[in-house]
C-alpha cells in the first residue's frame, strides 16, 4: 500500500490501517487494534456490515495524539510524568 495515495476518507480495514500506521511510523499490528476497538482506546471506526472501516484521516490523527511532545532528554519525560 501506498499511504502517500491515501485520501483523508479513505476508508480501511484493520489490517491496511495497521500497515499505513506502521509505514507512517508508527508501529501498530492489527491485533492490538482490535484489542483497542473491543476494550477502548482506538481510533474511531465504521461498520459496514460486521466489518470495521477506519477513515485514514481519523487513524492517523489518533496515532499523532498518542506522541508526547518534544524533549531534549528522557528528564524531561520525567519531568513532565512527575
């Protein structure tokens, strides 16, 4: 998949928006979104049917929100966790 033609209302199933996160650098497999999708957590989705359809625009949102912000050290971090 090229996830530079993906349009932000490309819709997707589990496994492709697992492999465009995870191209787009963020590292996800499409067991832990399902895990996500039946306990919360994850990024929002459709049914069609039974099947789950994620917009790319949405997936890719969520993954961003998950970043902390910037550091220039793991002190930092601790920091911001304190």
């Amino acid at each position: 998949m090229n996830i530079a033609e993906l349009q932000e209302d490309s819709l997707l199933d589990r496994r492709q928006v697992a492999e465009a996160l995870t191209a787009s650098g963020y590292p996800i497999s499409h067991n832990t979104l399902a895990t996500k999708a039946s306990r919360g957590g994850g990024p929002v989705y459709e049914l069609w049917g039974r099947k789950p359809l994620y917009r790319w625009a949405a997936a890719l949102a969520w993954a961003q929100s998950r970043l902390s912000p910037p550091a220039h050290s793991s002190a930092e971090h601790a920091e911001r966790a304190a």
